[in-house]
C-alpha cells in the first residue's frame, strides 16, 4: 500500500513538473501508463485529462 502511494506521488510529482511531454508527445485521455516503483510489481495506470487540459 505505502509503495503504491509512493508510485503515484512520483506520477504526479513528474506530471505537474511538465514531464508529461517525451519526445513530442503529451498524454491524453485513455492513455495508459506503467507506474514502476523499484522493488514492486508495476502496474497500468490510465490518464483522464479534464476539459482544462489538467491530468
């Protein structure tokens, strides 16, 4: 449980900092990410961006 908060505070941590663009590309809605904490099973995680374009 602690690692999957920590996983998701990293996503966001890197999100809200503008890393939400790799190589040209920024994730929209019904994208899936792979959450990956060291030591831990990774998992999917899907992007839903509101109308304000916030993920």
């Amino acid at each position: 449980m602690l690692a999957m908060i920590g996983g998701l505070a990293v996503a966001i941590v890197l999100l809200t900092a503008s890393a939400s663009r790799a190589d040209g590309y920024t994730f929209d809605t019904g994208d899936i990410l792979r959450v990956s904490v060291i030591g831990e099973q990774s998992y999917p995680l899907e992007v839903v961006v509101d109308d304000r374009g916030s993920i």
